[in-house]
C-alpha cells in the first residue's frame, strides 16, 4: 500500500450570505482553517445581486494559494 502525500498548492473556494457581515465571517474562518494547510489568500472577487424584490445577495470567490 502506497501513501502519497502531497502539497495542496492552489484552492478556489465559493461564498455566499444574505448580508455583508455574514460573508466575512465565513471567509475569515476559512481562512484560518486553511493556514493549517498552509495557504495563504492569493485573490478575492467578490459581487453583490439586487433580486427584484430589491432583496440583496453577496457572494465572494476566494482564490488560496500556497504559502512560498
């Protein structure tokens, strides 16, 4: 039986919430949990959708990185 253990090096990882605050929560916990593995954030982008209820949708994309 044969373990390879390799090094995660690029990480894309999807958000979304009903509010701003709410975002930023889960992609700062994110990031701590992938300073365990390493990775640090490379790019963020990031948008915000007006249903036509006038009701708002954030979402954010989270690009990580591996620490050099």
């Amino acid at each position: 039986m044969n373990i390879s253990l390799d090094l995660i090096q690029d990480k894309v990882e999807c958000f979304e919430a009903a509010d701003l605050a709410t975002l930023e929560k889960k992609i700062n916990e994110q990031i701590e949990h992938n300073k365990a593995l390493l990775l640090e954030v490379h790019h963020v982008s990031h948008q915000m959708h007006v249903s036509a209820n006038g009701q708002r949708f954030y979402s954010a994309v989270v690009h990580f990185k591996a620490k050099k």
